[in-house]
C-alpha cells in the first residue's frame, strides 16, 4: 500500500495530538507532586502569529500554535515506523 505524502503528514498532526493529550491526561493523573508531572507536563510550543490581515471592511486574524510534548513526540515516532512498516 503506497499512500501519499499528505496522508503521512495528516498520520502525524493526528499521533501527535493524540499524544499529546495523553500526555497532559498522564500530567493530570500522577498530579503536581510527583517526580514524573514535570517530565510529562512540559512542552515545546512553536507557534505563528497572530498575522493580522486588514481588508477595510473586515479584519482578519491568523495564527497557531502547537504545543508538543514527550508523548506527542512518541505518537509522531510511532505513526512513523507504522507508516515505513505498512509501505
């Protein structure tokens, strides 16, 4: 099975959310004085924006921002070797 390079970059915008709400759910478990709540509750957010569009009628506002952590990172490896593995 031979998919596409947007299907691989779709595999992975859905691991990494997925990971990194397991994440924040194992965050919320183990609670805030627990050695693992730092490793589990930190992560990388590489954002754009807001890019702001003025059109005299109308204005409009882009941006995003990702926030990726260590089982997000885990997810996208993941899909990975699932994806090479499947083609």
């Amino acid at each position: 099975m031979k998919s596409g390079f947007w299907f691989f970059v779709f595999l992975l915008l859905v691991s990494a959310l997925i990971g990194s709400a397991v994440g924040e759910i194992i965050s919320v478990l183990v609670g805030q004085q627990s050695a693992f709540y730092q490793f589990f509750s930190t992560a990388a957010a590489p954002s754009f924006g807001p890019a702001e569009f003025d059109l005299i009628l109308t204005r409009i506002t882009f941006g995003i921002k990702i926030n990726l952590n260590l089982m997000a990172l885990v997810g996208m490896i993941v899909a990975t070797i699932c994806y090479l593995r499947a083609s």
